[in-house]
C-alpha cells in the first residue's frame, strides 16, 4: 500500500510541475484574457493618488515620488512600471498604439487591440531578452509599460489594464 502511495504522490507531483511549466505563449494568452476582461468591465475604484491623478493600484505597490501629473514610476521590489497620461488624447485615441506599431521589423509574442463604448485600448508584449518582456497596456491617452519576467507576464497583464482604466483623462 505504501508503494501505491508514493507512486500516486510521484505522479501527482509531476503534474503539477507540468502546469507549472506554461510557455511564454500560454502565459501571454492567460494575461490577454484578464487584460481584455479589465478593458470591458467597469473601471477599478480608485485607491491612490499620484499629483492630482487619482488610480487604481493593487496592495504592494508604490507610487515613487517624484511622480508628476503624466508621467508616475509605480515599483513593487525590484520591479517597476511606467504610466504615461496623456490629458490631450481622449479615451478612443490610437496615439499610443500607432507610436508602439512605428518600428515594422519588431516581432509581438501579443498584440491586441480591444474597442468598446467608443474605447479604443491594447494590449503588446515581446521578447526583449532571455525570460524578460517587455508588456504594455493602453487606453486612449494612458499607457503602461514594464519589463516583466517570464513568470509574471499574465499577472502584470491584468492589474496593469485594471490600473490603466482605472484613470479617466476626460475630467
């Protein structure tokens, strides 16, 4: 009986490891998935400040002084994360989208665009290095950028975009 156990253990284990072991392919359309899911819900109660910008962020992260009214460095550890705002594009510009697609010859592991209610917003990630990233979520004038690990690409994703439509511009 012990060795039946050890047996069942060994290939339950091995499972595991297998789901744990995702492609960048398959982390990048787990985060696509929550990135266009945060784009079509209502936006995230805001629970931060940066200047006179109010935002969403998840517990752990820190807005870094200086920040300014468009441009606002967001750390968690060792990782950081760029928003720009900008108060001239409305919540339908492709300003950002246009810039990100200028250079033809860079390859995209994602790009997507979602439009919704007269919302236009993305969605891109690629290889910038061995296990590195970088992702970049927009909508209309606010867009977010980072440089993610492999592993962490679908979680940025997602509260990136939460955090990008948390941000209304058309005040």
């Amino acid at each position: 009986m012990p060795r039946k156990r050890l047996i069942g253990l060994v290939l339950f284990a091995a499972a595991m490891l297998a789901g744990c072991m995702a492609t960048p392919e398959e982390r990048a359309a787990d985060g696509l998935a929550h990135a266009r899911e945060a784009f079509e819900q209502e936006p995230m109660d805001t629970n931060e400040r940066a200047d006179d910008r109010e935002l969403y962020l998840p517990g752990g992260y820190t807005i870094e002084k200086p920040s300014d009214n468009n441009n606002v460095i967001i750390t968690k550890g060792s990782d950081s994360f760029v928003l720009f705002i900008n108060p001239n594009e409305a919540s339908d510009s492709k300003f950002f989208y246009d810039l990100q697609k200028a250079n033809p010859d860079q390859q995209w592991l994602v790009d997507e665009t979602f439009e919704q209610n007269g919302r236009f917003g993305f969605t891109t990630v690629r290889m910038i290095a061995e296990d590195r990233y970088e992702v970049v979520e927009s909508m209309g004038g606010v867009k977010m950028t980072t440089i993610s690990e492999e592993s962490a690409i679908a979680d940025n994703m997602d509260w990136m975009m939460k955090t990008v439509r948390s941000i209304n511009i058309e005040e």
